[in-house]
C-alpha cells in the first residue's frame, strides 16, 4: 500500500466517524430536550 491509498484510506474512516459524531451529537441534543422537558412537565402536573 503506498501512501496515496493509505492516506484515501484515512479520509474515508475520517468522513465516517464524523458522521457519527454528527448523528451522536444530535442523538444527546434530542435526548436531553426531551428528558428536560419531560422533566418540566412532570414538574408542573405535581406542583
């Protein structure tokens, strides 16, 4: 393998994982939007 294909080889496990840090990034937004509010609901039902 020389270096052009290796360094190709790179750039694509590179595109990936900054796909999944993307989508896992989104993912925690989403989770703790929801959880808080789910939170803030519950919160005012039992006030």
């Amino acid at each position: 393998m020389n270096q052009h294909e290796e360094a190709e080889d790179l750039s694509v496990y590179s595109e990936r994982r900054q796909k999944r840090i993307r989508v896992v990034a989104w993912v925690t937004i989403v989770s703790l939007i929801l959880v808080g509010g789910g939170a803030t609901v519950i919160g005012l039902i039992l006030n």
